[in-house]
C-alpha cells in the first residue's frame, strides 16, 4: 500500500493506493499520528483503493474519533462501489462524511 499525505493548515489528506488490510493498516494509522497536533481535519483518499478489510475500518472510526477530539472532521473520499457496499453494511455510511 502506497500513502501520499498532503497537510494544509489544519486539514490534512491521506491517499492511499492498493488494499487496506490487517498487514497495511499500521501504515495509514501511523500514517495519521505523524500528523501535527493542530491538523483536526482529516480525510482519507480511497480512489485508488479497492479492498478494506475490518481493520481497515477500525482506523477510520480511530480516525474520526481523533478528529472529533481535536474539534474537526473526519472524511471519506471516492470509495469504489465494493468498499462503499462494506460502509454500508457496517453502518458507517450513517457515521461518516462520504463523497462519492
């Protein structure tokens, strides 16, 4: 798995490239904690991927938590349609901020 992140005053955009597994996920939470305490608006990038398995979406709720605790949003962008099937299944459509 590939990560870019890109941090613009306080928001900060992860963009991430290939399956978001149990062996990928350390990656993008570490990914997510190297960034500075005054960024509170996260988002994560999924257009280029195309598998998230259950730790996969335990970062993103970690994610949004985070975000919440620092007094900002959490969002999700261009998940494909078997990655938006599995938000959905999970109930984290209703959570989440999610651009299609």
């Amino acid at each position: 798995m590939e990560i870019k992140t890109t941090i613009d005053g306080t928001a900060a955009t992860f963009a991430i490239a290939g399956k978001l597994t149990v062996q990928t996920a350390p990656e993008l939470e570490a990914a997510i904690d190297a960034a500075p305490e005054e960024v509170c608006n996260l988002t994560i990038d999924l257009s280029e991927v195309d598998y998230v398995s259950s730790a996969g979406l335990r970062v993103f709720v970690a994610t949004d938590k985070l975000a919440v605790k620092r007094g900002g949003t959490f969002t999700l962008l261009h998940p494909c349609a078997d990655v938006y099937d599995v938000l959905e299944m999970t109930g984290l459509v209703d959570i989440f901020t999610i651009v299609r």
